[in-house]
C-alpha cells in the first residue's frame, strides 16, 4: 500500500494530473498536435497545496512540478493521446500512463482512458490545463510565517484499538498546557505513564527558526511495523497520531498541528507495514472549527524516534 498523505502526496498529485479527454476534432493533425502541447501548463483549483505545472519540450521531455517536487519523463503523442513515462518518486519504479487529450482555446482538458483504476478512485474524471508564464508555487516562509521560535508546543500521541483511545501528552512538572520552547530545544517526559509504548513519549526537541520547522519525538519503543486498518475499527476513525501542537498567539489553543496520521480506509483490508508507508504527514492549520492542510511534512524515523521537518 502506497503513502497516503491528507491533501494529497507527489505521486498522488502525479497520478491524478495523468488524466485526458477524447478529442472533438478526430481528424487533428498528429505533428500539429505535439506543437500544440509544447509549453507551460498550470492545473489549478484554488489550493495552493494542489496547484501544480506542465511543462512540456520539443525534445518529447516533460516536467510535472508541484509544492512536493518535481516529477520528469518523456512524452509521446499519437493522435489525440499522449504517453507519459516517468520514474515513480515514491518507490524508483518505472511508470507510464496513456491520457487522451483536447485543446479548447487556451486549455488543454485531459481525461484518464481506463474508465476504472483504483489509483483514481475518487478522483475528478478530466483535469483541465490553461496556459501559464510564469511558475507560482506555494510560499512557505508566508503560510507558516506565525510559526516562530517564540511559539509554544505540546506533543502527543494517540492509538485506537477499535473499543479503547490510548495516548500519551509531553508534561513537564505535572502541566499540560502549551510549553515554551527551552534555549536547546529539549523536553523530557516519564517514560511507562502509558501502556502502549509506541506512542509513550519519552524525550522531545523542537527546532524553529526562518528557514526549518523540526520536531523530534522519541518512543519507548517504536516497531518497524504496525497493524493498520485494523477490522474492529470504523470506516474514517482515526487510528494513529504522533503530533507536535503549535500556539502561535499565546492562548493556549492549538493553531497549527505538524503530524503523522493514519485513518481507517473504507473498502481496505487489514494490513501489517512500516509507518511512513501507511501514514499521511502534514502540517494542519486550525481556526476556529475549520482545520485543512496547508503542507506537507517531510517525515523519518530513527532509534524509535518520529522526526517530521519542513523547510521554508
């Protein structure tokens, strides 16, 4: 089972982008076509998370780049479709996918020729392109510009079995509330105050400053692999978190959230994997009773710690 991330991972965004539609116009000229396609593309839905650009060469190469990275391969067009190969970033294996295509005026309006794949189940049918000039990704050092080393954290943790929620919150002296960051960066917490010990934290750093946002969260004990989509658990419950909680504005409310989650998967079987293939990581933003995704987190693990980092 691939990584899923909440808003979405680079080979999610590649796979739902490897969409095209029939074209209008049968009889278009092949050589006419490819010279059509030459150029910058921008898909955009109004987050910036998900916006991403095309661009295609006259040499038959290509370039997907989104807020994640960017993917590379070469194209081929025959008729009204166009072959895409490229090298899949989350796993370094080949891909390669066929997509129908149509010009209208200014945008190209793309549609997946397989009617079932379930790597875009749930996904739009066609996925329109406009003609861009310029590349503009999502800026970091804006967003998270409220994130500073003068923000308060707390950590936690969280584990559902199906009729129990386990988890485990970084205390110093007995407080719960948000905590200042100290001048190295380090917190301590008691180690067996909970019974599950992937998810009793036992030592914690933060690093904030204008370019990175870390955390590092170690465990009593952190398996190579969990049990996930476990069957006594519902549909959409969350399963798994380990979080680090961020107070901006001194309230004692969260307001933002960088995490490791994992959600019960409807229509999944239960599986046995490694964390990070099986978990989404991100940094959520909360205001008020809204929380939505404003990027994703480059996460790892290591001597049974989570580290989760972002640069910006």
């Amino acid at each position: 089972m691939k990584r899923k991330r909440c808003v979405i991972s680079l080979l999610s965004i590649v796979v739902l982008m490897i969409i095209g539609c029939a074209s209008k116009d049968e009889e278009q000229d092949q050589a006419q076509s490819a010279e059509a396609l030459i150029g910058l593309w921008k898909h955009d839905v109004g987050e910036p998370l998900l916006r991403s650009y095309w661009q295609f060469y006259e040499d038959n190469t290509f370039e997907i780049e989104t807020m994640t990275g960017t993917v590379r391969g070469t194209y081929r067009v025959i008729e009204d479709r166009v072959q895409l190969t490229f090298i899949a970033p989350s796993d370094g294996t080949p891909k390669e996918a066929e997509m129908q295509f149509q010009f209208s005026g200014e945008q190209l309006i793309l549609m997946p020729i397989l009617e079932e794949s379930p790597l875009l189940e749930g996904q739009p049918n066609e996925l329109i392109l406009e003609r861009a000039t310029e590349k503009v990704l999502l800026d970091l050092a804006i967003i998270l510009a409220d994130i500073t080393g003068a923000s308060k954290v707390k950590f936690s943790t969280l584990y559902y079995d199906g009729t129990q929620q386990h988890s485990d919150q970084l205390k110093n002296v007995g407080q719960t509330e948000f905590l200042a960051i100290p001048i190295d960066g380090r917190f301590v917490d008691e180690a067996n105050d909970v019974a599950i010990d992937f998810i009793d934290i036992t030592e914690a750093f933060v690093k904030i400053d204008e370019s990175t946002i870390m955390c590092r969260m170690k465990l009593r004990n952190l398996p190579e692999e969990l049990t996930f989509n476990q069957s006594q658990v519902k549909d959409n419950i969350l399963e798994y978190k380990w979080a680090l909680e961020i107070d901006t504005d001194g309230d004692n409310r969260m307001d933002y959230e960088i995490s490791v989650r994992r959600f019960k998967v409807p229509n999944q079987p239960e599986i046995v994997g490694d964390i990070l293939t099986n978990t989404q990581e991100n940094i959520w933003k909360i205001q008020g009773k809204s929380t939505k995704v404003v990027a994703l987190v480059q996460a790892t693990i290591a001597d049974d710690s989570i580290i989760m980092e972002i640069k910006r």
